[in-house]
C-alpha cells in the first residue's frame, strides 16, 4: 500500500490518481487502436473516451454521495473530496454519456460501445490498483496467507489482516478485458460484448462484494452495489438473449 508514491517540490503524485490516470489512458489508447484496425472513426472513439470519462467521473461521484447521504450531509467535503465513488454509477453515466454523443454525431452506438467496452474492463483493472494503493475498498479480516496488512492506511484497518479485495477485482476486470477480446472476435451481433460486459461485471462485482469489509451503502441485505447487480445481470441476460434471436432472425431472412 503506497498513498504518496514521490513527490516533486509541493507536488504530490498519489498511488490512487496515477493508477486512474493510467487506466484511462490505456483504455482511449487501446480502444482508439481496435478502432483503427477495424475500420471506426478513430477521433469519434477519443471523443467518447473523453466524454465518457466526465460523464463517468460526475455519476460516480453522484451515487455516492446518494448512498452516503447522511456523511454528505453532516460533512460535505469529506463526501466531495478526490476520494469516494460508486463504480456503477460511473458506469451508467458513462454508458448514457455515450449513448448521447453517437445519438448526436449519428453514429451506431453498439458498433462502437462493443468495441471500446473491454478498454474500459482494463482501465477498471488499474483503477482498482489504485484503490488497492489507497487502502480503499478493502476486504474482511482474515488468518489465510494471501491475507494484507495496511500500516498507515487512512481507511482500511492497520496492522489486521484483510481479504486483498481490490486485488482480486483487479485480476477479475483484467481476466474481463481478455474475455471481451475474444467475444469480439467471434460476435456474430452487434451489442453482443456490451451485453457480455454486463453479465461478467455483474457476476464479479456481486460475489466481490461478500468479501469487502468497507462501509458502503446498503438495500436490505444487500450492498448498494450488489442490489444494482441483480438488475444489470437481468438486463445483460436479456440482451444476450434478445440479440441472439435478431441474428437468428436475419441470417434466416439472408437465407431467404
């Protein structure tokens, strides 16, 4: 864990930043490289991924100012500071932001969100580093091996052993990217690796969600994020099925 990784004069670089930084410009990179090679408008993809980014930043930090009301409330600095996000909502304002600009530039907006999406699982991989860096979003106390230890952690217990939580989403939305990659490769429908995404996402970050130890909001039982994964999965399912029977569909009528 490394909050401060070098300073320069006053300025600080910060684990949790510099990862975040990474991340996105791996994944406008990544994605602005595939859509080179398949034949896509290059700058409508930066575009998105610039977009995509404010859109996603703003509705991540929105969500979680609506599950931390109560601390927004009494402090709201603490809840507007540098830290402090709900991915989902990053996610779903990412997505609509999206939406928005093809809409605008009239450009098909699953042709081009099937493409950039696995970029986007790779930038997730080193945001979740970061978080790791910080000390954020970690895991239950555990006696196992893999257990991690935090020393001077502003938010996760010191000198206990935790669940390395962000770790293992870390390797969860690399092992995400590759996946996405090879679905690419095989699609027969566009929309069908958004769809993808969805199901993985959800699976992943549900399941990740029983190890985690943080204070985050909750539904009942079930964490914030856990409640919104149940209807992203539904929604990724659907879509898989819907888009398998329209391809159906057409390649009949091709046939016809």
């Amino acid at each position: 864990m490394k909050i401060d990784l070098f300073s320069i004069g006053k300025f600080t670089i910060h684990g949790y930043g510099l990862m975040i930084a990474i991340g996105i410009l791996c994944c406008v990179a990544m994605a602005s490289y595939r859509a080179k090679k398949n034949g896509l408008d290059q700058e409508a993809i930066v575009d998105i991924g610039i977009y995509g980014v404010i859109g996603g930043f703003l509705g991540a930090k929105i969500l979680y100012v609506i599950v931390e009301f109560k601390t927004f409330i009494k402090d709201p600095k603490t809840v507007l500071g540098s830290e402090g996000f709900v991915v989902y909502g990053g996610i779903i304002a990412g997505f609509l932001t999206a939406i928005v600009y093809c809409r605008i530039k009239k450009l098909y907006f699953l042709e081009y969100f099937d493409l950039a999406v696995a970029s986007i699982s790779m930038a997730q991989g080193f945001g979740r580093i970061g978080c790791f860096l910080a000390g954020c979003c970690y895991g239950r106390e555990t006696e196992a091996w893999y257990g991690i230890t935090f020393k001077n952690s502003p938010f996760a217990p010191n000198n206990i052993a935790l669940i390395p939580t962000q770790l293992l989403s870390s390797a969860a939305d690399f092992l995400h990217f590759f996946l996405l990659i090879y679905i690419t490769k095989k699609k027969k429908t566009d929309g069908i690796v958004v769809s993808s995404y969805l199901i993985l996402y959800s699976i992943g970050r549900f399941l990740i969600e029983i190890l985690r130890n943080d204070p985050r909001g909750n539904v009942s039982v079930l964490s914030t994020s856990q409640f919104i994964s149940i209807f992203t999965l539904m929604i990724g399912i659907a879509s898989v099925i819907w888009l398998r029977k329209k391809g159906a569909k057409e390649e009949h009528a091709g046939e016809a």
